[in-house]
C-alpha cells in the first residue's frame, strides 16, 4: 500500500480527531448558550471530508446536534460506498491494510 499523501494524511487525521472529540459526547452536560448560538455550533461541527486512495473512495461524515443540556454525535465512515468502521480509518493513518 502506498502512502498517502500529506492532503489525504490531513484529511484522515482531522477525521479521526473529530471523531475521538465527539465520540462519547451524548454523555456531556452543560451551557452552551442560546438556540442560535447552539445552531451555529452545530453547523460549524457538521462536515464531511472524503478522497479517494488507490482506487478506494474514503468518505467521513459527521453530524453534531446541541441541545440544550446535551450534544449528540454521528459519525460515520465509508469506503466504496459501504460503511465501515473507526479502524480502516486508522489503519489508513498507521498505513497497514
């Protein structure tokens, strides 16, 4: 497997850096200020980044919501269309198939 370029290696590690910021964050409690100000965090904190590597189309998208007591995440990964889980994603970024 070759490596990935520095775009793509970027492009995994802000991936899997949102992801670990996120991924329990149903458990978090706290102010997090007025509705508009929670709908303009949560738009900033919803994207998604794909690329493709050797012929292989990797996709992340994130979705956070903020209430008022609470943030809810989804994060999901696909290759190819399928989904798959947090590791490829990781194997990817230690360059391991």
């Amino acid at each position: 497997m070759r490596n990935l370029s520095e775009s793509q290696q970027a492009k995994v590690t802000r991936a899997l850096a949102h992801h670990e910021r996120f991924k329990s964050s149903y458990m978090w409690r706290g102010h997090y200020g007025n509705g508009q100000q929670r709908a303009r965090w949560s738009e900033r904190e919803t994207w998604s980044v794909a690329f493709t590597h050797e012929g292989v189309r990797y996709e992340y998208h994130s979705s956070v919501h903020c209430s008022a007591r609470n943030v809810y995440y989804k994060g999901r990964f696909y290759a190819d269309g399928e989904r798959v889980t947090v590791r490829k994603f990781k194997a990817l970024q230690n360059n391991k198939n």
